[in-house]
C-alpha cells in the first residue's frame, strides 16, 4: 500500500481538503433525502428550534448536530490518517499521556479557564455587533437551550454523545490531530501553528460573541497537546468543557439551586478569581510535568525510517 505520506505537503494537504469536501457533500445529501422520510422534518425546519419546540424537531436537530460532526471532522480526519500512515493513532498523536497527573491536570485547566472564557464572551456580548448578529446569536442559543433540556437520563446520555464525546474526539483529531500537524512542517516553531488553527477553530464555530473565547479555547487545546505528546489530553480538556454544561443542565432539572446558577448569566466575580487560581496553579504543575512532543513529530517518516530507505532500493510503503 502507498501511503499519502510518501506524497509532498502540498499534495497531502490537497487530499485531506477533497476528503473533508467530499465527507461534508456527502453529509448534505444524506440528510436531505433521508431526514424527510424518516422522521417528516424538512432540512430547512432544522436549526429553528427553541426550548419550546416540538421534541421530534429537536430530537432530529441534534441527530443532524451530531451526524455533520461525525461527517465534518472525525471520520475524515480517521481516514486520512489511516491512508497516510501504518500508524493511523500515532499519526493522529493517539498515544498515552507521558504522566497519568497530565490527564487530570488537562481537566483541571479547563475547569479553571471555563468560568474566565465565559466572562469574556459575555463582555463581548455587550458590543452591538448589529441586528442581524444579534439575532442569530439568539437564535443559536435557543438552539442549545433546547438540547440542554434533558428531563431524563436516556436524554442525558444521547446529548452528552451527540454534544460532548463526539465533538471532543472528531474536533481533536480534526485541529490539533491533523490541521496542526500540516501547519508545523511549514513552521520551525509551535507558536504559529498554534495560533492557526486556533483562528480555524473559532471562525467554524461561526459565534460572533463567542469568537475570541472559542479561539483562546483553541489554543488552550494546542498547548495541552504539545505539553503532553497526547492527543488524548486534548480531547479530554474538550470532553470536559462540552460534558459539563451537558451535566449541570441535567442536574438542574432536580436542583433548584444549580438551575438558578444555570439561569443566571453573569459569571459572578469571585469564580472568575477562583478560575484564574486554578488555571494558573494547574497550568504551572503541567509545565513542571510536562512530556512534550518532539521537535520532528510533524514529520512523514522517523529518522531510522529514512535510514532504513536509504539502504534500501525498496520503498517500504509501496508494498
């Protein structure tokens, strides 16, 4: 099997782009003649929904949710990888975490950084942006307010899937599995790389408001990666961001006083505060334990391979 790893960056990059496209194509057509059989929803009903929307029209919304996640990011990132490399999971930086304190560490600087990101976008959300940012931001935060309603546990699990492990697994291997892997062979450093696919990361997240956090997020993410040679890092960090605002939702519907912290926008002061402690406390340990990825990990082939190649007139991954 010829692998795209033997091909140049520009060729490489090419294909991943036509798989994504195709995957995403796919996703459009497969949604449009299958979801009006199956459930009677029109493609154009989905999206305009609300906490007080019929729940088939919610249900079928977040399936589609969940399926364009699948279609966009993870199975093309799988595949590509799987076509690039003998080793798809190590291609995709699917290895354990150099330490086992850096997967918890992961989730302690997202815990931390969470309520410091929220207060950011909520003092965005106090510039006017115009009517019509306005009123899709509306419009995206019922959306999600209607997913969040989880009156069960069987409704709890299928949202938590669909919103949590799935994005946290398909963006991971999407941006930083990938997107930062094609970025670092062009650059000497992590600095640029990072910052790239932090500014993809936000601007497919199409959330005015949300914009500056989401990229911060982004890097947060990258960093984790690149502190701890584990992608599984990453996607725990990111689990952990989507997971928890799936789990207090649920935990609202028999708390009164988790549902009035829910209800209430304004990200108290003192949490801010605490947040930063536990980000800065948390950031400091992981760089005390950190297990980096190495200078050459963006490379196609390990050097023993290339040496390998050269006393060989065979090419090991054409056969």
């Amino acid at each position: 099997m010829k692998y795209f790893r033997t091909y140049p960056w520009g060729l490489q990059l090419l294909l991943f782009l036509l798989m994504s496209f195709t995957f995403l194509s796919a996703a459009g057509v497969i949604i449009s003649s299958l979801l009006p059989k199956l459930t009677g929803i029109m493609p154009s009903q989905l999206g305009k929904i609300g906490p007080d929307s019929p729940a088939a029209l919610v249900s079928s919304t977040l399936i589609v949710e969940g399926a364009s996640n699948l279609f966009i990011f993870l199975l093309p990132a799988f595949l590509f990888a799987y076509l690039t490399h003998p080793q798809p999971g190590q291609y995709l930086g699917l290895r354990a975490p150099g330490k086992s304190i850096q997967l918890l560490l992961a989730i302690l600087i997202m815990l931390g950084a969470m309520p410091v990101l929220e207060a950011l976008s909520g003092l965005i959300s106090l510039i006017n942006f115009g009517p019509k940012v306005k009123a899709d931001q509306k419009a995206n935060e019922e959306m999600f307010a209607a997913f969040l309603n989880v009156p069960s546990f069987t409704s709890f699990i299928r949202v938590f899937v669909i919103l949590a492990i799935v994005p946290a697994l398909g963006e991971e291997m999407f941006f930083r599995g990938i997107l930062l892997r094609f970025a670092k062979k062009k650059s000497v450093s992590m600095v640029y790389p990072i910052l790239f696919t932090a500014i993809v990361f936000a601007f497919i997240h199409a959330n005015v408001y949300g914009l500056v956090s989401i990229f911060l997020a982004g890097v947060l993410l990258a960093v984790i990666y690149n502190l701890t040679g584990s992608l599984w890092c990453s996607i725990l960090a990111h689990l952990f961001f989507n997971g928890s605002q799936v789990i207090l939702s649920y935990a609202s519907n028999n708390n009164g006083t988790v549902k009035k912290a829910m209800d209430n926008t304004d990200i108290p002061w003192y949490l801010v505060a605490c947040g930063a402690v536990v980000f800065s406390v948390s950031f400091y340990l992981l760089l005390k334990n950190k297990t980096p990825l190495p200078s050459d990990w963006a490379e196609d082939f390990k050097r023993s391979e290339l040496a390998d190649q050269t006393g060989s007139n065979s090419n090991p991954d054409s056969q």
